[in-house]
C-alpha cells in the first residue's frame, strides 16, 4: 500500500500476514478480528479490536509512526506472541474490553523508542506487559 489512508471499519476480521508486508500509509483499522506478522507500518496506525475471539499477532511487525492499540472486545489481544515488535513513536495500548490486552508477549527484545502509554479502563481485564524491553520510555 503506497501513500494517502487505508481504513477498514466494522470488518469481521483482519489479517496483515505473513510478510514481509509495507504499509506506506496511515492506517485506521476496526475489526472484530484482527492479526498481523511482519508488517511494516509507515505511518500513523489505529487498531481497535471489537470481536469476543481471542487473537494472537505472531510479532515481527515495525510501527514508525506513532501508533494506538485498544482492546474494545470480549476476547483478548496480544501483540508480540512470539516474534519482538518494534515501536518508534509513541504509543498508547487502551483496553476497554472484557479480555486482556497483552504488549510484547511470549517475545524479546521488543523496542519501545518513543513513550508507550498504557490504559486500562475496566475492571474485569488488565494490560499485561512483558519485562523484556528494549530502548524503553514508558
């Protein structure tokens, strides 16, 4: 995908596979559904995840530009499950959802190089982050 927006809203699932992928665009995503792997994302990305299943994105992905997660559904999410990711602006993991949200899971040497922001507005899930951070300044 080259230049101007991408969005995808009220999609019942996706999914940016198995790479290597480029996403020379802002991104604005909202899906019931939603994994990526080895995806490289140029610009400013939102992912909102509004499903009850439980998704596991395989890591190797870059965000460069600044970047927002949430967690809006009933099943969980979990971000670097495998493979690191790495984030080079700012970013903010919300969880509003009834499952956790899980940033730099089951991976290491994930690298934060901007200030991550995490957020946890509800009291029946949490936000789960790893300890294995890199270049970090949450």
């Amino acid at each position: 995908m080259q230049n101007g927006t991408i969005t995808i809203s009220g999609a019942t699932s996706t999914v940016f596979g198995n790479g290597p992928v480029m996403m020379n665009c802002v991104t604005n995503i909202t899906s019931g559904t939603i994994t990526f792997k080895n995806t490289t994302f140029q610009g400013a990305t939102t992912i909102t995840k509004t499903g009850t299943t439980n998704d596991a994105s395989a890591g190797g992905n870059v965000f460069n530009g600044s970047a927002i997660f949430t967690n809006a559904g009933g099943g969980y999410l979990m971000l670097g499950n495998g493979s690191p990711d790495q984030f080079n602006s700012s970013t903010t993991f919300n969880n509003t959802g009834t499952a956790n949200l899980y940033v730099a899971n089951n991976s290491t040497g994930n690298v934060f190089n901007g200030t991550a922001t995490f957020n946890n507005s509800t009291t029946s899930s949490n936000v789960y982050i790893s300890s294995e951070f890199i270049g970090y300044d949450i």
